[in-house]
C-alpha cells in the first residue's frame, strides 16, 4: 500500500535525483507518500476513491503543468489530472502515480464590458460565480458550486441556465492547453479548432486545460427555489412534469428529483418523509416568471415552496448540502427523447425501492439553446434530448455497497431501451463502453481521429477514455 518510492508503470523505482530535480523546477509544492500531509492530499471528493499515488504535485503556475507532464511522460509515470477533484469516477487520483493538480491556480479576471471573463482551471463555479456576480454576469454552470469549473467545461456543463445561454462548453470562446508532448497551444475557433472542438464535450483526453475563457450573460437576480411534494404522488407529479416542460420557455430551467428522504431544513428530526422536488430558475421578466410557474406552484397540494427572487449566486449553491464530500457514491445517467408512459412506470417501480436515504434520482429538462447547437458542433452529443436522467446514489457505510451500486445499475439498465447516450460527467469506471455510450457514432469517430493527432499512447488515460487508433 504505503510505498515511498515513485514508480512508473512496470514497477521499476524512478532514481531519488531525478525526482528531486523536478521537485526543484517547480513553484509549487509536492506531497509525497509519507508527508504529513499526503492523507488529506490524496483524498477526493467521492469517498468510495481510496488510492495512492506516489506524489501529488500542487502546481502554481502553468509552467509547473508543462514541468509536470514532462516528468510523467519522460519516466513512463501514470499521470492523473485534478482540478476540483469532484469527478465521481475518481480518475483525478491514481494509485502509484502522480496527480497533477490545479486546484490552487485560481486567477480571475473579468470584463465587464466585453462580458467575457479569464480564469485558471482550479476554479469552484462558487468562486466563478463570486468573481462574476458583483457585476451582473454569469456563465452557464453545473448546480454544486463545490464542483471543480475545468472538469465541469470539458465534459459538457449542465445546469441551470443552459436552456436561455448552453451548456457550460458552449460558452468557452478560448482554453490554454498543455498537450502530452508538454506544448503549451491556444484552442479557440479560429486557432486550433479541431482540439477547441475536442475540448468541449470530449473531457480530458487531449490534454490539461490551464486556463478558459468564457462568455457572460447579463444574469443578477432570478426568480428561483424549489417546491416539494409527497412521493406518493409520483406518477400524477410525472405525468404534469411532461406536459409542463412541453411548453416552457427557455427562460425557465428546471430539474425534478426524487428523494427517499427530504432535505434536513424542512423538518426537526434526522429522517423525514421520502419527497419529490422540483427545483426551478427563472431568468426572465419575474412578472412573466411568476405567470409561467403559477401552473406548477397551484398544482395540488405542495408541502413546501420556497421559490421567490434571490441572487442567482444563492440559486447556485442552494443543492450544496446534498453533495457533501466523503459519502461513498456510485452514479449512472440515461439521455431520454422522450418521457413515456412506460419510462415513467420504469422510474416509478424503482424509486420506491430505493436503499439509501442519501440518494436521488434527477431529471433535468434539456432543449432550447442546448438543442438549438449542431449535434457535430462540439464533441457533446445528445443534443437533441428531452432530458436526462441522473441516479445520484449515496451511501455512508462501505458495507452496504454491493446493494446501493446494484440498485442503480438495474434503474440505468430498465431505462437503458428508451436512452439515447450518457453524461460523461456522471459517468463512473464504465472502461472502454463508457466513451461509446456517451458520444454520437460520428462525434466519437472524430474525438479518435484528434486523439490520434494529440495523444497518440494515450498518456491520458484517467478519463472517460477515447484510446487511439495505431
């Protein structure tokens, strides 16, 4: 387990000054195996991730990356790539290897004016949104504002307000990439576009993004919050959930989630009632917003509505106490075109049987700008889907595993006839099939044809992997 030593991949010892010499070329830190602080380095987000790599390298500066994947290239070293450390899979840490870590690279700077804004790639979206939200603007972002921004880009970018502005990808005008041959290249429309295009959807498999910049969008205050229903009224709450959603605005982003328990602020005791919540943004007109969710908000009898005016900043951490770090979590997603009569059964028979009081199921409606992009645009497929499904499975006790990761296989398997694909950034360890479910026939063509050109021996490799053709 506990091996001081950097070792490469076929367990060969790297000599002591090697390593000491690339420790003294950076300007960040190292923690290696041993150091004091090397069990708080090495943990992520996802409990369920117990490994260990042989150094974790702080980089801070980009030339620390540049230094970084120097070493692992040239010493045969297993390389993993954290900037947030969110990822569910857990491929932003490796055992024996080295994690190339981003985390504390977090310059901003925003224009105003031009309504873009700059950023290194070890951004929260809380710290996005803080730095851009004193002016008025937003970029289109996931809905944790613990998530790391980086991860969040280049996988896709779901979230609140995608349907009024897209994905999260599609509001990248330019990155800095450190490729694996540790060149330092600019990937924007007009310069490198077949890698610009990789880079939003295709995650991490080209190379480390140091730096994004992003559109912004006149967005201040929004008309948002959530409201929760009993979950014996599942079916009747779907079925007016697909006929709501049909004729939406795209003014209105919403998600639905099933809850085997209700969130702690509703109730005095530990455990409350199993609840369904529909969670909304209204970024439009709020007399016009007010109107457009009457219909939602008169629907039966709510347990609780908490959607009023509040600063978007507010909307976007207001799911944070639902992904606490250190639960042990297993997640699976399913791209839907449609939400019939038996997906709707599909959902309902599983729900119910849900193990753990800290999981959910999340639906979030998809279309208007998201649709309105080119399927072979960006490397994000799935464009045209009416929704997709998230199963958000968490757990505290390691013991009960086998059932949690069981269940939510057999609710990704009943719905896997109606799916169309699946988020990479909810993806877990899928191998190889992950990639292919998660990319249209063509996308995922192209995305081998730029791995090809950009990481021939796939020395990215921690990822929803895109493995070259030789």
């Amino acid at each position: 387990m506990k091996n001081y030593r950097v070792m490469n991949k076929s367990g060969l010892t790297i000599d002591e000054s090697t390593v000491n010499a690339f420790i003294a070329s950076l300007n960040g830190e190292v923690v290696r195996a041993g150091d004091s602080a090397y069990e708080k380095a090495r943990t992520v987000w996802n409990g369920m991730i117990d490994k260990y790599p042989s150094m974790i390298v702080y980089c801070a500066v980009e030339q620390d990356v540049v230094h970084a994947v120097q070493f692992a290239d040239s010493n045969d070293l297993l390389a993993a790539v954290r900037s947030g450390g969110h990822n569910v899979a857990g491929n932003s840490v490796c055992d024996n290897g080295v994690v190339i870590d981003l985390s504390r690279m977090k310059h901003i700077e925003v224009d105003a004016a031009a309504r873009t804004v700059r950023v290194q790639a070890g951004l929260t979206l809380g710290e996005l949104d803080a730095g851009t939200h004193p002016a008025g603007l937003a970029t289109p972002l996931g809905i944790v504002s613990k998530t790391g921004l980086a991860g969040l880009t280049i996988g896709g970018g779901i979230g609140w307000l995608m349907r009024k502005y897209g994905l999260t990808c599609d509001n990248l005008l330019s990155a800095r990439v450190v490729t694996a041959d540790a060149r330092v290249v600019i990937a924007r429309a007009e310069e490198n576009a077949d890698l610009f295009w990789g880079i939003r959807g295709g995650g991490g498999n080209f190379g480390i993004v140091t730096e994004f910049t992003f559109a912004l969008h006149p967005v201040k205050d929004v008309l948002g919050g959530s409201i929760f229903f009993p979950a014996d009224r599942g079916r009747e709450i779907l079925l007016f959930f697909r006929d709501y959603i049909a004729s939406v605005p795209d003014e209105l982003g919403l998600m639905l989630a099933f809850m085997k328990e209700s969130p702690p602020f509703m109730h005095k005791h530990l455990q409350g009632p199993p609840m369904i919540a529909v969670h909304a943004c209204y970024t439009g007109p709020f007399g016009r917003g007010e109107e457009i969710l009457k219909p939602l908000r008169t629907f039966g009898q709510a347990i609780s509505d908490t959607i009023r005016v509040m600063p978007y900043i507010d909307l976007q951490s207001m799911l944070d106490s639902g992904a606490p770090s250190g639960l042990q979590n297993y997640w699976k997603s399913s791209y839907l075109d449609s939400f019939s009569d038996p997906v709707i059964e599909a959902i309902l028979s599983h729900v119910s049987e849900m193990p753990s009081p800290l999981s959910q199921v999340h639906i979030q409606h998809l279309g208007g700008a998201v649709g309105r992009v080119a399927e072979n645009s960006t490397a994000f497929s799935n464009r045209s889907s009416l929704c997709v499904v998230n199963i958000v499975t968490k757990w505290i006790d390691q013991s009960d595993s086998e059932i949690n990761i069981q269940w939510t296989r057999d609710l990704a398997a009943v719905l896997k006839p109606f799916a169309s694909g699946e988020y990479v950034n909810f993806m877990g360890d899928e191998g190889q099939e992950g990639a292919l479910n998660a990319y249209s026939r063509e996308n995922y063509a192209r995305l081998v044809m730029l791995k090809n050109k950009f990481d021939p021996h796939n020395f990215f490799s921690l990822n929803q992997n895109i493995r070259p053709l030789h």
